[in-house]
C-alpha cells in the first residue's frame, strides 16, 4: 500500500517551502523505493523553487542523496532491497543513439519513474530532476540507484548525486586533465572546489582557482588549488599566464555560467587548451567570442552535463577513493540540517555562507 511520509514542496514561484505530507506509491515496473538517509540542498533546487527550471508547480524538490531501497518492483533486477545506493538524476536506456554507439554517458533517453507521488488531496508532483529527496521515502526508477560501498555516510556519499559529481567529473571526464598538466577553475562554490578536487586527484601539477570572495579561494585551497586569484582586485587571465610562464592553462574550467566568466576561461588558456563549462547559464545569456579567436586558439570548447559521468562507473569508484583517504567527500559538508531548515540553507547558500547544507533523517 502506498506510504505516507514528509517531504519539502515548493508551491509556486518565489514562495517559500514549506514540509508537507507525501504519498509515495508502492513501486511499478522497473521502480524502486528509496528510504532516504540524506540530501544535499544543491542550487538546482532553488532554480526550481524560483521557476527557473520551468513552472510544473508543485515540486517535490531534493535529488542529491543516499538512502537504502526498501522496496523494488516488477523486472528490478539491478537493485535489491536492503542495498546502499546513490540516486542518479541520468540513468542511461541503453538504447538510444548515444547508448548505441558507445557514449551511455550522454544518453538522450534517461529513466523516471511512471508513477507520480502526490500530496494527500491526489494533486500530482513534479520532483526535482526526477528525484525528489527531500522526503523520508521517494519513488525512482531502479536506473537512478547506483549500489556504493555502504562505509561511507550518507552525508557525504549523496553528494556525488550531483554537485560533487558534476564537479569531478568536469575535470577528469569532460576536461580529460592528465598528469602534470595546468588547470584553472573559475567559481570556487561547490561544483568549482569539486572541479579542483577532481584536478588535484588526475595529477594536475598547477591548480589556480579564480573567485570574487576570499573566503571561497581559501576554500579552494583545501581542496587542492595551488594558487589563488581574487578577479576583483586582479585581471585573472593575465594572473594565469603569469602563473604559467605567460602561455595560459591547459584545462580551463567555468564553474559559474556566466558570459564574462566564460570569456576569461576562453583566454586562459593555452594554444590547444581545452575550456569546459560546467555552470549553468539563465536562458538569456549569449556569448560573442571573435571566430578567428575561436579558430586560431585550437583546442577545444565542451559542455559539461553532470561531469559527463556514468554513474555505474564514476560513484563506486569515487566512493572506494574517498573511504580510501584519497578523495576528501566529506569536506563539501558545512552543516547538516533537517526538513524544516532548507529554506534557511537555500539564504546560506545564496549568499556564498556554505558549499553544501546536506538534510538528514533520523530513523
């Protein structure tokens, strides 16, 4: 029978959250039920709350999180009940032209659950990329559950669900950093630091992380950077090649997802050099670049979507490194909360106070 649990609802533009009363359906076809153990409060969520996503109100919101499947249903046979798992917001078909030809990793097809969970009045859900984790259970599809080593909390391990994830990945996937090579990551909130991390764990001999707010550059540190440029006070991409005997680096990484920011990336970076954009731009940025600067620096321009990760690959494995003491997880934590305190860490983290506010349960 269906369960009736807590979970945080945005009702309408700009409004408040507010903790209300979930029904979450026993699992269809290829479904599982997760019991949620923790969820990062990631940006995406306030885009959602802001109708900065689309305006498919009420959303259940929530999708960076760990739990444990209490409960799958008909043809699930990649999870079982009981198994520690990840949710993914892309979990890949492996049919369609991307899966076919060997990229699962941009598959154009990703699974959902069928069903919706509602409210107790029947009004259907919309939940976050999918997911909607900011309650006690949530119903997916079977393919955004990734089994990980269940050593390590879910405080730390549900971030790889996106921010960290898309982070990491932008450097090591997207950005292919190798061995000794000069990185510079644009925007050191969450994504950028993970960005650094993933930079730091692919062997990168320059780390130069780029921000507006010192707190963030020391942040920054932490996580690997080797230098620091505040581009309030500094022309950063003069700083960067001044930091890489004048020729710019080899992997540029915009973490932030504006024009400008994208611009300095753009010139930061050495003939052949690759930029990566992981930030997330309001549909009404564009970006001019001159075409014979576009042609004449090489190298490559990438979008970054979700780190262009796997999640059957990249979550065990990072998992395996952090429990390792090789990948610092459970650094992206500044606070915990419960349901009842996201819209205070949605106002954190709008105003740079924290790099993840993570929700957890009791049980």
């Amino acid at each position: 029978m269906p369960y009736e649990v807590r979970g945080v609802v945005a009702r309408g533009k700009g409004q408040p959250v507010t903790v209300e009363t979930i029904v979450v359906p026993d699992p269809g076809p290829g479904e599982a039920v997760v019991d949620v153990q923790a969820c990062g409060v990631c940006h995406t969520d306030l885009h959602y709350r802001e109708g900065g996503i689309n305006d498919d109100f009420p959303f259940l919101l929530g999708h960076e999180a760990a739990g444990v499947v209490s409960a799958v249903g008909e043809g699930v046979t990649n999870v079982e009940v009981g198994d520690y798992v990840v949710l993914n917001w892309r979990a890949v078909c492996g049919q369609c032209r991307a899966c076919l030809k060997g990229e699962p990793q941009y598959c154009f097809d990703t699974h959902n659950a069928a069903q919706k969970m509602t409210l107790t009045d029947g009004t259907e859900l919309s939940p976050a990329l999918g997911i909607g984790a900011f309650a006690e259970k949530t119903l997916v599809h079977s393919g955004q559950c990734t089994k990980v080593d269940a050593a390590a909390p879910a405080t730390a391990a549900g971030l790889l669900g996106c921010g960290v994830m898309a982070g990491v990945g932008a450097a090591i996937n997207t950005g292919a950093v190798r061995r000794g090579e000069t990185v510079a990551v644009f925007g050191c909130g969450g994504v950028g630091d993970a960005a650094v991390a993933g930079a730091k764990l692919a062997g990168a001999s320059t780390i130069i992380a780029v921000d507006i707010d010192d707190r963030k550059l020391e942040w920054a540190k932490q996580f690997g950077a080797t230098h620091t440029v505040n581009s309030t006070d500094t022309d950063p991409v003069e700083a960067i090649k001044a930091l890489t005997g004048g020729f710019g680096v080899d992997v540029a990484i915009d973490a932030v997802g504006h024009p400008k920011v994208f611009e300095q990336a753009f010139y930061a970076r050495d003939l052949a050099g690759r930029v990566v954009m992981v930030g997330v731009p309001t549909p009404d940025m564009e970006i001019t670049l001159p075409a014979i600067e576009i042609f004449g620096r090489g190298g490559s321009i990438k979008s970054s979507w979700y780190g262009d990760c796997l999640p059957s690959r990249d979550f065990p494995m990072l998992v395996d490194l952090y429990l390792q003491g090789r990948f610092p997880l459970e650094d992206f934590v500044s606070e915990t909360t419960g349901l009842d305190g996201v819209e205070e860490a949605f106002a954190k983290m709008h105003h740079g106070d924290v790099l993840r506010s993570v929700v957890v349960f009791e049980k």
